[in-house]
C-alpha cells in the first residue's frame, strides 16, 4: 500500500442508493486474481450496452469525470456479496475515497485495506455534494478526518485507529503488526513470567 496523503479532487456524484458489489464489478469478471483491467469492468453493465458499445450518458464517460478521485454515491454503497474486487476496480479507476451516508460493513473493511477511503457523510452533506456537479471539488485530510466541501465547509467524518494509521504509514495489517514486535514480546514475556510465578 502507498501512504495515504491528503489531496484535493473533482467528484463524480452517482446519484444512486444501495448499490451492490455485482453492480461495482459483475459476477462474471471475478474469476481474475489480478487487479489490473479491472478499472475496464467498473460499473460495466451501466457503462456498456449488450454489444460492448460505451453508454455515452453515463458519467464516467463525461470528459468531467476523467483524472475525479472522489465517487459521491447514495445510501447503502457496497451491499451485496463480498468481494475485493470492487475495491479494486474502483481503485484501478482512479478513486481514492467514496462518499456515502452509510456502506456495507464487508466493503468498507475491504477498502481500508485497499487504500480505498470510505467516508460516512451526514445526509445535509451528502445532499451538497450530489447537487454540486461533476465541476465541484472536495478536499480530503485523513490524519485531521475532515472532509471540505465545495462550500467550504469542513466536515469531521469517523475511521478507526488502525485503520488510519495503516492507510497513513502505506502498511497492511500484517505490517502494522511486525511494527509492534518488540512491544509484543515485551508483553509475553511479561505475561509468561507472571503465570511462572502463579505456579511457583
């Protein structure tokens, strides 16, 4: 994972609740185990007609839309099944944060740890953003959880501790982890030595 740093970005309001993971990637292109060319099937039966033909009404197709880092979508995002694969595609689209008033929880696990920001906006925010426009730009500060709307208002969204600081520092669970090895022996020494002395 790369260290998470804070950006400033153009969104893509998707103006739709409780879109599910088959919706993000189809079924039918999960038998990869590669994450590249996935950002091809991302959101594919919205994008392409039966023929494979882009749907220039979509809004990933709008020129606004090329280089945006941010998705704005509605309520429930990511219900479904679960797979690492709509993080992925999303991430090999270019997104590095949705907006949302609430995700599944399976996603939202899954996307922390695919650097992937899943941000839970109050529906007034929400609300702000999807009426902004493809034009509007927000600004995201992961260490501070704010979130700055093209208002300019700043908006204090939740993320747990190690979540945000593995997606600070780049580092998996794993990595977080071997971080904290010598903190770890200290402890079982501590605890190993204490049950020593119960017994003696």
């Amino acid at each position: 994972m790369k260290p998470f740093t804070n950006f400033e970005s153009r969104i893509v309001p998707l103006n739709i609740t409780n879109i599910d993971t088959d919706q993000i990637i189809p079924a039918r292109f999960l038998k990869t185990t590669s994450k590249i060319g996935l950002d091809k099937q991302l959101f594919n039966d919205w994008r392409y007609d039966a023929q494979g033909n882009p749907n220039p009404d979509f809004l990933l197709h709008k020129p606004e839309a090329q280089g945006a880092q941010v998705l704005v979508a509605g309520d429930n995002f990511g219900c479904g099944s679960s797979r690492e694969h709509a993080p992925w595609a999303l991430t090999q689209f270019g997104f590095r944060a949705v907006i949302s008033t609430s995700f599944a929880d399976i996603f939202k696990q899954n996307s922390l740890k695919n650097s992937l920001l899943p941000i839970v906006v109050p529906e007034d925010v929400l609300a702000e953003l999807l009426a902004a426009g493809t034009s509007a730009t927000v600004k995201i500060d992961l260490p501070n959880q704010t979130l700055t709307t093209p208002s300019g208002r700043k908006v204090e969204f939740p993320v747990d501790g190690v979540s945000k600081q593995c997606q600070v520092e780049g580092v998996d669970e794993l990595g977080y982890i071997k971080q904290r090895e010598s903190a770890i022996a200290a402890f079982e020494a501590k605890r190993v030595g204490s049950i020593n002395t119960l017994v003696a």
